[in-house]
C-alpha cells in the first residue's frame, strides 16, 4: 500500500525525494509494478493516444577517440572493424526513410574525428533543404558549445546525449581517467541554452549501479526535465573490459519506464533496440509500460553488424523496408500505431 501511495503521488505531483524514488525501486512488488504500468500507460494516451513515433537511426561511423569500458566500439576494441559513412551514403540513407514515411532522422555515431562541424554542417544543410518536413537528431557525443551552435544554426533540431549515471563515482567506473562527469553534465545543460531538444539517458543494471544509483538517476530526469529519455538494459560486450558483468533485465527496465512516464508525462520515451535484444518482445513491452517511440535502423545493411555496441544485437540483417515494416507489425500486435509524424514532444 506504501507503494501504491507513492505511485500515485507521482502521477499526481510528478516528484518524489531521492529516498522515495530509493524505497520505491527497493521495495515494489510484481503487484506493484502492474498498478505503476497501469498509471504510467494512462497517463501516456492521455497525451500521445496509442500513437507511437518513430525514429530513422543512421549509424554515422563507428570510429570513436573515446574509451568507454561498456562500448564495443572503444577505441581499444581492436576486434572491431572500423567504418564511416560519406555523405552520400548518409543522403542515400535518408531517402531511402523518406520515403518509408520518416520524418525523423537521427544521425549517430562514435566521437570520430572526421565528422567535423564543416562536414556535419554540409550533411545537415542537405537533409533540410531535401526534407523540410523532417527533424534532424544528432547523437555524436561530447563537443564544446561553439559546436553545438553552429550545428543548432545549420538546422538540427534535437541532441541525445545519455548522461549515462548520475552520480559522478559511478561515472568514473564506467569511464576512463580523461572522460568526466562534470563535462558530460555540463554539455547537456550547453545543448538546452543553444535551443535544442535535449535527450537525456541512461543504462539500466550497468556494472556497480545499485537502487540508489537508479534513484538518483530518477530525480535527475525529474529535475532537468530532458525532452527525451534513453534507456535500456546494459548489454556486455564481448571484447570489453565488462564482457564478463552481467545484463540489465526487462523487468527492471520496464518498470523504470512506468517511472519516468510518471515523473514527466509528456516525456518522449524510446522503447529501445537493446531492450528488444534481451526479450523477443521486449520493445513491444516497453511500450506497454508507458514507452512512446521506437528507432528502427536506416543504416546500410552492410555496416549494421559492425555497429555493435553490445553483444547480439538486433535488427543488423534486415533491410531498412523490414525493419520498418517489422516494428509497424510489432506495435500493432500490442494496439498502438506507428504514425508518419516529426513526433515532437507534445507540450
Ligand atoms: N557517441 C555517442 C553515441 C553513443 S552510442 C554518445 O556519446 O552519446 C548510444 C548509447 O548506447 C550510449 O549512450 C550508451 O548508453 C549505449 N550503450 C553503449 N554501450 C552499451 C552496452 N554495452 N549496453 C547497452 N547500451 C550501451
């Protein structure tokens, strides 16, 4: 019952104490996470009905000068074989989902060297003037303010950037000695005062995060408020110094989900691709517990396997056609419908 109270006082005050958010993760039972679906699913058709909006996800490059120690594209990773797309081969991808009914393009990648403001400026001022229509999302990782500008100028619209954990020890366990919490953070607040429409996020069961880590995560997207919020499981990859730590579960995940909703209701909440990697149906079930978008892949056929952040990924044989074709089909099974839509954050 002290659950159920805290749950509805979430979904009526959309704010909780760290603690709370703490006893809240700690202590729910099965029965509990039902009733918290329940209010988060509510809360969600109130606002985006049983719309659901999608994402064309461009795998840019996976060249990366950064090091994470959960990433299988870390620039120690000598398995991984490199690739990056030119921008002809990014334009080609943005037809192609043009055409499949995308209005949304999200061009992400590791922090690779090549792709410059000049040369990201050029590929951005092309996918506008072509598809005026559409939004274009970056997702390229840590740049200085001047950067963030002069791409915001040259048309982007959106920025995710996961903050990954908020609490900075556990930032530096799962990064190396020149990455640090304060910049990550500090971006995210440089992307919101350019004018982008920030994206937020974090992993969930990543390796030494306990409930307490997960609540401070919660009541920082409380109070930074992101437009946007990844989450998904933490999957090991194999040539990682994490091969051997342990996956992050649906139930956690989806749960969580619940509790963002909650916290803010018109949030845009992507039901992820690693979530659909650990349960056969696990988009389909981030969706049911409050999830409100979902980013199927425009990449060439030809890189999608070599874009392997974690083990096993999905999604990396099909054409772009399927892929859409496929979660069209997955959102229907559970009675929501992917729209042809920009799918900005209704506010
Ligand atoms: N370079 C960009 C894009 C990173 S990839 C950036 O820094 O933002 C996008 C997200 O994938 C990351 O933010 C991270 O949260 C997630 N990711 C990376 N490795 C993962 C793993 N092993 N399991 C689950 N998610 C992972």
């Amino acid at each position: 019952m002290i659950i159920h109270k805290l749950a509805d006082k979430l979904n009526s005050v959309h704010s909780l104490t760290t603690e709370e958010y703490r006893f809240l993760i700690d202590n729910r039972t099965k029965e509990d996470e039902e009733y918290i679906k329940d209010l988060a699913v509510s809360a969600r058709k109130k606002i985006y009905g049983n719309s659901v909006f999608v994402r064309g996800l461009i795998e840019i490059s996976n060249i990366c000068k950064n090091d994470c120690f959960y990433c299988g594209i870390r620039k120690s990773n000598k398995n991984c074989d490199r690739y990056r797309l030119s921008p002809e081969q990014i334009m080609l991808c943005a037809e192609e989902g043009y055409s499949l009914g995308f209005r949304t393009f999200v061009l992400q990648g590791g922090e690779d060297p090549f792709f410059s403001d000049e040369v990201l400026i050029k590929i951005i001022g092309e996918i506008k003037s072509s598809f005026p229509d559409c939004a274009v999302t970056l997702s390229m990782g840590e740049r200085s303010r001047d950067s963030y500008e002069r791409l915001y100028n040259a048309g982007a619209d959106r920025y995710l950037l996961r903050h990954e954990t908020a609490n900075e020890e556990h930032y530096n366990m799962l990064h190396p000695p020149e990455m640090s919490y304060k910049n990550r953070m500090n971006c995210l607040k440089e992307l919101r005062s350019t004018g982008y429409q920030v994206g937020a996020g974090f992993m969930v069961g990543s390796p030494f995060q306990t409930n307490a880590e997960l609540a401070e995560d919660l009541k920082f997207i409380e109070l930074f408020k992101p437009d946007m919020c990844g989450i998904g499981p933490f999957i090991p990859h194999k040539d990682t110094p994490f091969a051997n730590k342990k996956a992050g579960t649906l139930e956690d995940t989806c749960f969580l989900l619940s509790v963002i909703r909650l916290i803010y209701p018109n949030i845009l909440l992507p039901s992820t691709t690693a979530l659909g990697t650990i349960h056969p149906r696990g988009r389909e079930l981030g969706i049911l517990s409050g999830a409100n978008v979902v980013m199927p892949n425009l990449s060439p056929v030809n890189v999608r396997k070599k874009y392997e952040l974690y083990d096993n990924k999905i999604c990396t044989g099909e054409e772009s056609a399927e892929c859409r074709g496929c979660l069209e089909a997955r959102m229907k099974s559970v009675g929501y419908e992917i729209v042809t839509d920009r799918g900005d954050i209704k506010k």
